[in-house]
C-alpha cells in the first residue's frame, strides 16, 4: 500500500483514515503534513509506520502560538524508500498540553521529547525517561522556549 | 538529568565532561568487569538556547548565531538556515551563488571529514601523528576560506539571495592546486593508516549497526551510510548546485567503525571531485539579488530546508508571523540523532571499555551541534 506522489499520499490518508485526522496537506514535493487527532494519535502513527513506511524518525519539536492558546507538536518522519518527508502534527490545548509519547511506536523519539517537554512543558504520557535533556536537573525557570517565557530573575 | 539506578553487581562510571576524550559531554557508563552494559548520553553542557536567540534576530543577523553551531563546517550549518530563509521569504538565487555555495559547503565537509579522521585515529592510541598531518592538511582549505571570504572559520559568507562576493581573480587555479595536493596527502593516509591491520583491528567489527537498527534508530550521515543506506540530501533533494553535479553517494556494508570511517573517507574523495568539477565548469552572472536588509516576512509562512553536513541531515524549519524576526526555528540537528544510537550501541552489539572512544569518534560527535 506504498502510495506513489505526494498527492496520492495525502489522497489515500484522507480516504483511508478520517476518523483518524483532521487534515492532511502537500506543502511542495516531499512535504507532507497530517494534522492528527490527539487522542488517536497512536492509532495513526502505527499505521504511519507500518502500512505507509514512515520507519526513520528524524526529530520532533513544538510550536507556540500563544495568541491561539494552542501549542502543536511536531513530528518529523521520513520514509527510506520514497524519500518523503512527514510532519505529524498534533494540536495541543495551551492550558492542558498532554498528548500520549510515540516512543512506542519510534523508540529515537525519545531524546526529542525530552527536548520538548523541558522547552514547552508538554507531559508526554508512556514516556520511558521524562528528565531533563539539555537544562540542568534542577532547573526550576519555566518553559525556555514558550513564548511568555522571561528569563529574568534566573540563577542557574 | 536524573540518575537512574543500578544493580549491585554494575559500577557506574561517569566519562567526562572534563575528560580529553569526552569532549564537552558527559557519558555515564555501566560496567561489568571489562564490558559496557549501558551508555547514557548526558548532554546539554554546551547548551546556550540558539533557537531562542534567533527568534529575537532579524532574518539577516540569524546567520552568526547559527554558524556557531559546528565550528569546522559552518559552511553546510548557515546554508540550511539562509535556504530555509530564502524559501520563506520568497527569494530567488542565482545561479552563480549556488556553485560557489555547493564549492564551499564541499569545502567545509572535507575541512569537518579530516578533523573526525584525525580524531577517530587518534582514539585508537597508536598514531597521534595523524592529527597532526590532518590539522596541517586542513590549512590549505582555510587559506582558500580566507582568500575567498576575508576569514579562516565561521565566514558568513551566504546571506539570503545569493553569497557575499564572486571568486577573485585565480581562485580557480587555486582550487585545482589544492584538490592536487589533497588527493596525493589522502593517499599517503590510506596507505598508512586504513590498509594498516593494527588500526583496522581496533576499528573492525567494533560498534556494529546494522540496516534495519540505522533506520528505526533515526542514525544519520556518514553512520547511516556506514551501514548500507544510501540516503544523501545532496541526491534526495538537490539544493544549491547539486543537481547539476556529478558525484556518487558512498555506502559501505559492515555498520562498524571501519566502515564509518571508510565512508567518511571516501566522501572526501567525492568532494574533491565535486571542487573540481566547479572550479572547470562554474557558470557567469551575478553571485547575488538585491535583498532588503530587513526582509519582512509574510504571515503564517513556514519553511522547512533540509541539507547534508558533514555530520548528516540538518533541518531548519522556520515559522514566520509577518514580522521582522521569525517566530520561531526549529533545528534537527544531526549529533542529537547520532548521540541516540551511540547509547543504544551498547545494547546491541558487545562493547568493552577500551572501543568506547572509537566507537564515540566514529559517529562523529559536535557537542554544540548535539546541544544547540
């Protein structure tokens, strides 16, 4: 079921898996993205990998938009045989970023949502190991990367 | 990071981050006897928030911070950012620009290639005169830098819609000189450190990935096509001048040290072709477009450039909100991914104290690039 072009791709998701997104967009050649629905994002990126051959996770990372109270969460897949690019994005409420961990399915996820959850406060349930990545064990400064962070008053 | 605990029979033996060997890191080991049962990567010690800083720069100014990512291959770091740049903004480059681009970014990979070959041999313990010749080799590429951009590291040479300045007068001639000298100096370090037993027993079967543990532990680069995956942006998805450029994506079988280290050394190769191809072939025309200084950005645009560093992929997404600073950058830095494997490493083969250097030099390892 390895679909062809871009537009067959994100076709085929649609068709195949509504119940399962919101959305599934072409951004130019190799640039996919599929907006998925929180609470079935597991489900989605199961099939992702398995039946699509998204099987080498590059990196993950969130975005703030504080003025849409809603933080998204970004996964940055690539499938070895066509080359694509995928972004699995999950929406977030500002007031309640959870969202469950994908280690299970791409175990390299791991370091990454570390990064995530330190920089933005997103609590990934199912993570294995959710300690700081790159601040120091004990920081007790906020969310660096969020956009009302301010860094003053901080001791490291 | 939070210590986890160990079992009575383990010593846990904490490598660095002041260590010579463990560069600017930590790396907490679990030891029974001679062989390593857990890696744990502790990074983050040279962590100084460039995405965050580059959300409070103009689009222009973004290119100091983010060189400063990897020292030795700047090159390769600013073109994904000022790539990403370009396609957000909508700016078109010249094609000139881009063959100087692609000859500096090939530059710089041949510069970052003979840094990890010097440090990978030097970890063996047997020959530290390598890195000596691989420091004084290194010398030709950054006196070409600094005839070409006025500065021997970190030039700042790309700015969005083309480069800084054209070649000047004989950098060609210059170019093929220095391919000439490098190719006759790689053959001296092929006959005497890869066709040497004693290296190739401290690197041969030591650290092995296989295909299938590449792919679904995310490895990237030179550890990714040491283990027999043919993946290279520069073939992917041809930026800068690549498309027009003749040159092949080295791969080796074995998924260990050897194998890394020979893929690395090949690509050198292919770079040095790569020079000479543009040194001969390079178009006329202009080297860049008129770009305001402080480009304003449209709303809601995002970008996502991806390019091959000497380390493997680097992607810079960028998300613009209509102002004069993105709002935010995301960089996928290729170390981070590299530094995931290297602690699952111990898992799957069997590793002994004495290969973790080797095995730690053969991925190659930037801490400011693991760590941003």
């Amino acid at each position: 079921m390895q679909a062809r072009s871009e537009e067959e791709l994100v076709e085929e998701l649609k068709r195949e898996h509504p119940e399962l997104l919101h959305d599934a967009i072409v951004h130019r050649s190799k640039r996919v993205s599929v907006i998925a629905k929180r609470e079935r994002v597991l489900e989605l990126a199961r099939i992702l990998r398995d039946q699509y051959g998204f099987t080498q996770p590059v990196s993950a990372g969130a975005v703030d938009y504080i003025k849409e109270g809603r933080m998204q969460m970004i996964y940055y897949l690539m499938n070895p045989e066509t080359r694509f690019m995928l972004m699995l994005r999950v929406d977030l409420p500002r007031d309640d970023p959870r969202m469950p961990s994908m280690t299970e399915i791409w175990e390299a996820m791991n370091f990454h949502e570390r990064e995530a959850w330190e920089m933005f406060g997103i609590n990934f349930e199912g993570h294995p190991n959710l300690t700081h990545l790159l601040l120091p064990p004990d920081w007790r400064g906020g969310y660096p990367l969020r956009k009302d962070f301010r860094g003053e008053g901080i001791t490291p | 990071m939070t210590e986890p605990e160990i079992k009575p029979e383990v010593m846990r033996i904490s490598w660095g981050p002041q260590h010579p060997m463990s560069g600017q890191t930590r790396i907490l080991i679990d030891v029974d006897g001679e062989v390593v049962r857990r890696i744990i990567a502790d990074i983050g010690f040279t962590h100084r928030g460039i995405e965050k800083i580059l959300e409070n720069r103009t689009f222009i100014q973004g290119i100091v911070p983010i060189e400063r990512m990897v020292m030795a291959d700047t090159a390769n770091i600013a073109l994904g950012y000022v790539q990403a740049v370009e396609e957000a903004l909508g700016i078109e480059v010249p094609e000139r620009a881009k063959w100087i681009r692609s000859l500096i970014c090939e530059m710089g990979r041949i510069n970052s290639h003979l840094y990890a070959f010097g440090l990978q041999v030097e970890c063996t313990g047997y020959f530290p005169a390598v890195f000596l010749w691989t420091t004084v080799d290194r010398e030709v590429l950054l006196d070409l830098f600094e005839k070409l951009t006025g500065a021997r590291w970190s030039y700042s040479f790309f700015i969005p819609g083309g480069v800084r300045a054209d070649l000047p007068e004989g950098f060609r001639d210059e170019v093929r000189r220095a391919v000439e000298y490098l190719r006759r100096r790689f053959q001296d370090y092929w006959d005497a450190m890869v066709e040497n037993p004693l290296f190739e027993m401290r690197n041969r079967g030591v650290g092995v990935l296989s295909r299938e543990d590449a792919i679904r532990l995310g490895a990237t680069g030179p550890v990714l096509r040491g283990s027999g995956v043919d993946m290279d942006v520069r073939k992917d998805e041809p930026y800068a001048a690549y498309g027009d450029l003749d040159f092949k994506v080295i791969t080796e079988r074995e998924g260990d040290c050897f194998a890394r280290l020979k893929v690395r050394f090949h690509e050198i190769e292919q770079s040095l072709n790569i020079m000479e191809q543009i040194a001969d072939e390079i178009p006329g025309g202009p080297v860049r477009t008129k770009v305001p200084l402080f480009p304003r950005s449209k709303p809601g645009v995002e970008a996502l450039s991806r390019v091959e560093t000497a380390r493997g992929e680097l992607g810079v997404h960028i998300f613009t909100d209509g102002g004069l600073k993105p709002y935010r950058v995301k960089i996928n830095s290729p170390t981070l991914r590299n530094m995931y494997v290297f602690e699952r490493l111990a898992e799957l083969n069997r590793v002994l104290v004495a290969d973790l250097p080797v095995i730690l030099y053969s991925i190659d390892p930037w801490y400011l690039d693991c760590d941003r």
